[in-house]
C-alpha cells in the first residue's frame, strides 16, 4: 500500500469511502494493523489506563506520548500516524501547543490531536498556519472527566447538542481536518458529519453515520477486563487470529455493519 497521507484521507472522505482508525502504542501492533490496511494509528492517551493502569490519561505525560510515537513509527510503513496531545501540554498558550507538537512530530506523528471547543480554535489556527495538521476531539473528552463529572454520554440535551455543533463548526473553520466525536447520540454526529464536509468526523460511541470510526485496540481485541462501554465490540469473537480480527474491523467498518445502531448507538 502506497502510504496514506491527508490528501489520500480527503479523497476517501469525499467518495464516501469509511476511514478506519485504530489506537496503537507500539511497534509490533503498528506492523500488524498497517498490513491489515487500517488507515490511522492513533498514539492516544488512553495508553496511560491500557499500558500503565492509570485510572484515567490526566498523568500521561509529552514524554510518554513521544516514546510510544517513537515506538509506533518504527513498527508502521504506511498508515497516517496521530499522536494525542497529553493533558497539559497544550491548554497553557498556543505557544505551549506549538512546542509540544513540535516534539510530537519529530517523534514521528503526522498529526496531533487535541481535546476540547470553544477555546480551542485559535490554538488548531496557530498549529495548522505552521504546517501541523490537527484533529478535534469533542463530545466525551477523557481529561476534562472531572469537569464533566464521570464518563457519560454529551450532547443530549438541545443545549449541549447545540453547543457541540456550533464548536465542531469553529473548529473546521479553524482548519481542524479530522473531529473524533466519543460518546454523543447517533443523529447528532450524523448532523455533524453531514453539516462540515471538510472535516472527517471519527466516531467513538457515535454512531453509524460519521466518516470514520477509531476503537481501543486493546479493547475491541477482547483484552480489557471490567465493563466496557456498549460501543465496544470484541472482534477476536470469531476471528481465528488478530489479524483475521483487524482485518473484520476494517471490512465491517467499510461496508457498514460496524458500528451497529442499535447494538452500538445511542
Ligand atoms: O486516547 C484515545 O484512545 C482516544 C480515542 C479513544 C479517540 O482519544
Ligand atoms: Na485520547
């Protein structure tokens, strides 16, 4: 496969073909999903709860994210690499944000993730003017988990519903190019997705509708223990090896059948 840049990634998009996304801290992972033809490896935070059985990715540090970028890129050949940014690397100044991509990219990212709306877009603006592609991440947003009093779902009520469409919208305008939206109601990543072309929506717990979908990969391999959320599904479940079960991921994601609506919607 001819490596997967942004331009490739629009060109999907806009002939409505899905983008499948998947975490990734490490080398060996990185080899296995780039052959199964996952398009994105995302290097997210949620290594700080798979990798180091923290309670939640507050502690996850920019060293820490870098290391497992560092281990990731070494393992891929072709896959567009997003590394997240850790909570507090980026929300002192967009400076700050600037520096800490600027680590994140010469660890090997190609993109970088950042959490939050309303005050976000002048930082996606500054990164993106300088060359760094951004994605936005909006609806459940794991570090603010205190301020939102537990993971539960957003955007339920008008209020909320409206709030993240108008930030999903600054956001674009911003030149955000992709919105991970985790853990909102199926009809308003729909709205989203089909309201802001220009930005690719990765749905998490959103439904069927939006231009891609990203999972926890230690997650949807079978591996995590204790309650999972309903939008996880476990796709070793008949799958002779993970790479038979990588591979159902992105067919099912390609053709449609995964996410379920009623199965993994809310
Ligand atoms: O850290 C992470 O794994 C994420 C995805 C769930 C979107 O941010
Ligand atoms: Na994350």
């Amino acid at each position: 496969r001819k490596p997967i840049t942004l331009h490739r990634l629009r060109e999907m998009h806009a002939a409505g073909e899905r983008i499948t996304m998947l975490t990734c801290y490490d080398a060996t992972f990185a080899r296995v999903l780039d052959e199964a033809g996952v398009e994105c490896l995302l290097v997210g935070d949620s290594l700080g709860m798979v990798l180091q059985g923290r309670p939640s990715t507050l502690p996850v540090s920019l060293d820490e994210v870098a290391y497992h970028t560092e281990c990731v890129a070494r393992g891929n050949r072709s896959a567009w690499l997003i590394a997240d940014m850790p909570f507090g690397c980026y929300q002192e100044s967009k400076e700050q944000a600037l520096r800490s991509a600027v680590r994140l990219m010469r660890a090997g990212a190609q993109m970088v993730k950042i959490e939050g709306g309303g005050w976000t877009p002048e930082t996606v603006r500054f990164l993106v003017d300088r060359g760094v592609p951004v994605c936005a991440h909006l609806g459940l947003t794991p570090q603010s988990v205190h301020a939102l009093g537990g993971y539960r779902i957003q955007g339920r009520d008008e209020d909320g519903a409206a709030t993240l469409r108008r930030h999903a919208a600054e956001l674009a305008d911003a030149g955000a190019a992709m919105l991970v939206l985790e853990l909102i109601p199926s009809t308003l990543a729909s709205e989203v997705t089909r309201a802001l072309p220009q930005l690719m929506t990765i749905g998490i717990g959103a439904g069927p509708e939006c231009a891609g979908q990203v999972l926890v990969l230690q997650d949807m391999l079978g591996l995590t223990r204790g309650k999972l959320p309903r939008f996880v599904r476990n796709f070793m479940q008949g799958a002779g090896s993970i790479d038979e079960a990588i591979r159902t991921y992105v067919q099912d994601v390609k053709n449609g059948r995964f996410p379920d609506p009623q199965l993994h919607g809310y």
